[in-house]
C-alpha cells in the first residue's frame, strides 16, 4: 500500500533572541505563522490543522493549544497538541499527512524562557518527586553526570567540550545568532566549572523563539520549485522514567533505534549521504553522544572534532548554525530552530554559514534538556538520494 | 488508507482517592489490555501513545516520563497528545494515524488521570487553562463558564431542568451494569434537582465526579489484526476540530466543532445519514446537557437530541443509545481516560463483549469528547 510523500512547504520564524520582550506569546505564534504561509505560498485558509509542542509548565498555562488555532489561522480545523519537543508534532504531522489524513499543516513550536522566573524548578519537576526532586536542586547536575559518564568511558576531556563550543559559537556568530562570539577553546576552558565537568560556555543560555512549518503531501507540493523532503523521520523513546534509574549514563541510546528506522526507510546509511547536521545540544557533550551514536563510534566522533572535519566547509559541518550553544535554549521550540535552519540549508538560503552545495540534512532533538529520548529526521532536496 | 482496527482494551475501576499511582493505574491498564488479546507481550508491539489531561493533576512536568516505564516502552517510540478533555478520543484519532501511516503496525494507546491529589480540589487548577490576562484575574472555574452554556442551551431550545436531569438518571442507572464505574446508582429526576446548586442551573447531580483511573486500547493495521483476533473493531473515522479560544464570542448553543468534527469522520467512514446507520453512541457527557449539546452536534441538528431523549430513544433499548456505558456521569471521568473510555465501550460493543450492558446489533458507533476551553470536537467512528 503506497503512502503520501511529505514535503517541507514552507517555514516562518522569528529568530533566537535572548528576550523577545515586546512580543506576546501570541503575537510570536502569528508573526511567524504569516511568515511560514508566504514563504509557502498559501494562506492560512488552505491548511487542513496544525500540530503544537508545548509543555503546560513552559507555557505557564495548561493545556496550551487552547491558544494556537486564531494565532495561525486553523480556527475550525484539524487540532493535535504534541506535548514535547517540535520534531516530535513533526513527527505526528508527517504521519497524518502520509496516511492520507490531513493533506496540508501547520506544526507550531514556540518558548519564551526569558518570562520565566524559575525554571530550574520546572525542569525538576519531570524527576521522580521522591528519589530526586529533593536531592536535585538544579535538575542540570544530571547532564553533568551524563558529561561525566562520557567523557569516562571514551578517554575525552573537557577541552573537547570546548571545541564544540569553540565551533558552534563561531557559527553563530556568522549566523547572527545570539550567543555567537569568536571564541577559541582555550577561552571556553577558562570559564567556571557549572556542572562539573560542563563550563559555562558548555551550557546553551535561554532564548526566545517560535517557528511555524507548513508540511504537504506531493499534490500540496504540486507547483513549487524549492521543496525540501522529509524522506524519514523516527521516535525512540528513553531508557529510564522519570527516576532515572535504569539510564544508561554517557551514550544516546535513542539514537540507535532511530537510526536503524531510517537506515531501513532509506535503505542505506544516512551519514554517507547527508551534507550537514543540526543537533539540540543543549550541553556540549551532547553533540559528540549524538555524533557517537549516529557515526556508530566514538573515537570517529572525535577524531572528525579534533580535526576540524566538522566545521563549516569541512566534509560533514555539524550545527552550522550555531547550534544551541550559539542560538541558545529555546526549550521545546529548539527542533524547531534546528530543522528550519536545515530546511534553509537545503534551499540554498542560509547566508553566511550556507553549506556549498548541500542536498540533505540530518536534524536530530533531544526531548528535553536532560531526557534520553529525543527525533531524528532525514531532510533531502527533490533529487538527491 | 490503511485500514486500523481495535483489537483490545483494558481498564483500571474509575474511583475517587483510587489508592494507585499513576503508574499502577497505567500499569493495570496495559495489562488488563494485552491480556485481552490473549497476554500479547509488550514486546509485540510497536510503540505507545499517551494522553494526560494538563501536568499540574499529577504534579509533574512533561509527565510522558511517568508513562514509559508503566506501559512496559522502555526505548520504544512513545510520545504524549492532549488537548484537555478532548484527549481520549483524540488519543484514538492520533493512534489511527500512526498505524494508518503504515509507521507502525501496532500500537498502544493509553489515557490516564490522577485528579484526587490536588487538594482541596482539582478545580483550582482548572483556573490555570483560562486566558491569563482577561479571564484568569477573574476567579474563573468550570462550572461557571459551563453554566452560562447550559443556560443558553435551555433558553435556544426552551428545555427544562427536569428534561435535562434525565440523562443523570440514565447514565447512572446504565453504569450499574459497568463493572469498573463509580457512581452507577439508581437515582431519579427529584434526587438530580434537590441536589445541591453549583451554579444555576447545574446541580451536583449534573455534574461527573473527579476520578482517578486509566484506560488502553491496543490498535493494529488489518494484516496483523486478522491475526490477532477474530473480532477486530475497525476505526473507519476521526477527525478533530478546534474552535477559537475566544469563547465568549461564539454562540454557545450548538457546538459547531463538534459539528465539523463528525461531519468530516462520516465522511472517512461513508456514513451519509449517521441517524440511520449509526448503531451506539458514546457522546462526552461530563455534565447532562452536555450529552445532549454533542448529540445535537454528531447528528448535526440542533435541538433533535433533547426531543430524541423526550422519546426514551437515547436509552440502551432505545433507537439511539447514548451512552450505554453509563458515561462519564455513571462511570467517571478520569479527563483523559473518560475519553478513551468511550472509544474502548465502541470496541466492546460492537464486537459484542458488553455484557450486561450490550446493545443489540450494533455494527456502527461513534465516540466523541469535548475539551480545551470549550472549543475543541474529537470524534471517532467505529464499525464491526
């Protein structure tokens, strides 16, 4: 039985910005909601639904999609709230449009964390509230004990954290990202130990963001010369629940069971054929635990870092735009950052950091800051693979 | 389209202060599920599906992480839909899309709420869903706002409290044949008016209590449902439809989401006139004019359901049985769970397995819940 192809018909986004204080939530969602559908070339009322991540207590509302169907003009319409990262309502959109479903959507992602006041406490209170909740006053020692744990097993050190750093903030820095500077590595392994054996400039800052994606089928996508596929895209879940005893510590163990979706999808490897990645790394170590699991070695993963093969204009640029680190933490709404900047790639428009060349793209998002599960998508242009 | 069927369903008891964690009413859920389709293993199945009503019930961010463990997905694909009380049946509509995708060939789908904990009430965490800058500084609840819909649904078709109490009275004499309900009770239309006013004109008896409980249902494409049953139950229909957030500037005398809601599943399934061929309804009843208000909404005729219910055809031996169940009213209303409750009710109706509470010949039923801010229709139709 023959499925709906799905295709990227346009994006709209307000860029990262470390406050966008002039902006309601719902001016953000509208804004760039106007901007997905002119860069698709529709109006709202040709849209089927729309898909939404949000998170009750990011929002500081529940049940947070209450407030998306007049922003993005879906009024009467198809409605799915996604509670988790943007690739995850990427993921619900593209299969209600592959089955036929729903034939042209909006996915809606959007965070301000610069409203509010204590997040610490929001993320905490995702860990089993009698094992960690009051041991954990900043819920981030986690991912420094998932740092630990990698830096341990494979031989590396903090300086190749900040390598990472020292990359992603150069990119952002051409990419007019927020946190961009021109950083060397040694720069970085001077600043202050946060979460042992993360530094600061290890750990993405906040910053506000939403993105607005237009998905279709190939009769939506009939007429348009710039279309990007969405050739593959798979969930994995955790290792643990929300006590975290059962994870498996230094290693993204999700990312296993993505890959081998997509390798089965695609029917071959997708690093062989990929041009870039954009990965939510909201710590450091995270690109290389997700560079590990997708190369399906560690010492690869840092041979490429130590070598510059991940840079801009090298052979495989991971984050060129920035990545978290130089566009910051915009929380469920990071996917979202990450694949519209590979979407851009793909077209040919992402300025100063355009990859030469690039016809197909990885996006990988964790779930959350400090989750083991997270979406690993395969973006192409018409003709490659 | 890939075709999706429903090869079983399991429940925990819906009850107030339910002495199980989350966890445990997921966990009893799942099991009571894949025993029904003869102790499948966890490991058969594909990946999960939750829905949660908002985080703050069980006092958790992001509260997926609650459910991975529980359902037996550890590493498994499991993502979290909800769109308040809409988010059972809705959970159905995005578990029909995941196997109907041809992504996954079977997957678990499982709704839970935990309303007890909050204390003195769940209610004042209902005042965290209303619009912050306008409506919260008011001191809103739910009953008000349902209040005020309830008395234009009166006032739009000239309906009396005594007509209205009756669908308390069915609901709940139906849920005494439900082995898991917790307020099934023979009660007449004199006990729904002397009890206690909410707010006029909702009476206690109007209104479902808070429950604890959850509910799963294991779903299959038609290749691996023929051979995990004989009696698989075909999802043929599902739609959502959001209206604006504005309520206040709608009428509020029909739902017309729920309208385009079931108007687009009839459509999925070839059902052209549902007043004849739809066999059993399960319409979200979390207060009594509410059965009606979506009757009116699925039939697509404002008004039809309240005279329907004059007639006692919305009894379980009447020509249009809602709620057999025993609804929301009777059963409980765990948010989420209620939904995906009446979904599983479909499953066991129509592939005959509702005991006591069978409706004769049923081939074709629809389910359909109602949530967000009064505003959005989840609506799934179900065949033999």
């Amino acid at each position: 039985m023959s499925h709906n192809k799905v295709y990227v018909l346009g994006v709209g986004e307000l860029p990262p910005t470390k406050s966008l204080k002039d902006l309601d939530f719902r001016e953000m969602t509208f804004e760039a909601a106007v901007r997905a559908y002119a860069d698709a070339g529709i109006g709202p009322s040709e849209v089927d639904g729309l898909f939404s991540a949000e998170l009750d207590f990011v929002e500081g509302i529940s049940i947070a999609d209450e407030y998306t169907p007049d922003q993005v003009g879906t009024r009467l319409k198809f409605n799915m709230l996604v509670v988790g990262d943007f690739l995850e309502a990427l993921f619900h959109a593209y299969m209600a449009v592959r089955s036929g479903l729903t034939d042209l959507v909006a996915v809606e992602s959007h965070a301000r964390p610069s409203e509010i006041e204590n997040y610490a406490d929001v993320l905490r209170s995702s860990l089993d509230p009698h094992c960690l909740r009051p041991i954990l006053s900043d819920p981030y020692a986690i991912a420094g004990l998932d740092a630990r744990a990698f830096l341990g097993r494979t031989g590396s050190t903090t300086q190749d954290l900040s390598l990472v750093a020292e990359k992603n903030l150069k990119n952002a820095a051409r990419s007019g990202g927020p946190y961009g500077e021109a950083l060397n590595a040694d720069d970085v392994e001077r600043t202050a130990f946060v979460y042992e054996p993360l530094r600061q400039k290890h750990v993405a800052q906040f910053s506000d963001y939403v993105a607005v994606v237009v998905l279709g089928s190939e009769r939506a996508a009939k007429g348009s010369d710039r279309f990007v596929e969405i050739a593959s895209i798979w969930q994995a879940g955790a290792t643990s629940g929300a006590h975290q005893w059962m994870r498996k510590w230094g290693v993204m163990e999700w990312v296993k069971g993505a890959l081998e979706r997509i390798e089965r999808d695609l029917r071959g490897n997708p690093m062989r054929s990929c041009d870039l990645v954009e990965f939510t790394e909201f710590f450091a170590h995270q690109e290389l635990q997700f560079l590990s699991a997708m190369l399906r070695s560690e010492g690869e993963a840092l041979r490429m870092l130590r070598s510059g093969d991940l840079e801009l204009g090298s052979a495989l640029p991971v984050n060129p735009s920035g990545g978290c680190l130089g566009n910051g933490n915009s929380l469920n709404a990071s996917g979202g950052r990450a694949f519209v900047s590979a979407v851009r790639q793909l077209r040919g428009e992402a300025g100063n950091v355009q990859v030469t060349g690039a016809r197909a793209a990885i996006v990988g998002s964790l779930h959350t800051e400090i989750s083991d599960s997270g979406t690993l998508v395969y973006l192409r242009t018409g003709d490659a693979m | 389209m890939r075709r999706v069927a429903i090869v079983g369903a399991g429940m925990t008891d819906f009850r107030s202060m339910l002495p199980h964690s989350s966890p445990e009413m997921i966990r009893e859920a799942v099991k009571r599920c894949l025993d029904d389709v003869g102790s499948l293993s966890i490991r058969y199945v594909d990946g999960v599906l939750c829905a949660s009503a908002p985080d703050a019930f069980d006092g958790y961010h992001d509260k997926v992480s609650i459910a991975n463990e529980a359902a037996g997905a550890i590493g498994k694909p499991i993502t979290r839909v909800f769109v308040g009380g809409g988010s059972g049946v809705a959970a159905a509509v995005s578990g029909w899309y995941h196997v109907a995708s041809g992504l996954f060939d079977t997957l678990l789908v499982v709704a839970w709420e935990k309303m007890s904990p909050p204390y003195p009430h769940a209610q004042k965490l209902f005042q965290t869903i209303f619009e912050p800058v306008i409506e919260q500084p008011l001191g809103p609840n739910l009953i008000w706002i349902f209040a005020l819909e309830m008395r234009r649904y009166m006032e739009a078709h000239n309906l009396s409290k005594e007509l209205i109490a009756e669908v308390a009275v069915k609901n709940k004499a139906n849920a005494l044949d439900h082995p898991h309900a917790q307020l099934g009770a023979k009660i007449t239309v004199e006990d729904v008016l002397r009890s206690e006013v909410m707010v006029w004109p909702v009476n206690r008896l109007d209104i479902s209590p808070t429950s604890d409980g959850a509910v799963a249902i294991l779903l299959a494409s038609e290749d691996v449902a023929r051979k995990l049953t004989d009696t698989p139950v075909w999802i043929d229909g599902v739609a959502t439809c959001l209206d604006s957030q504005y309520w206040t500037n709608r009428d509020l005398a029909f739902p017309y989401y729920v309208y385009l809601a079931a108007q687009k599943a009839y459509r999925m399934a070839g059902i052209k006139n549902p007043l004849k061929e739809v066999d059993v309804w399960e319409p979200y009843d979390p207060f009594t004019y509410k059965e009606l208000h979506h009757l009116d909404g699925l039939l697509g005729k404002p008004g039809l359901a309240p005279k329907l219910l004059k007639e006692g055809q919305l009894h379980r031996d009447g020509d249009y049985p809602a709620s057999p169940s025993g609804g929301l009213l009777g059963v409980g209303n765990p948010i989420a769970a209620a939904g995906l409750m009446k979904v599983a009710e479909l499953y066991w109706q129509l592939s005959e397995r509702a005991g006591k509470r069978q409706v004769p010949n049923a081939y074709v039923g629809v389910a359909q819940a109602w949530g967000d801010l009064m505003q959005v229709g989840t609506v799934v139709v179900c065949r033999r």
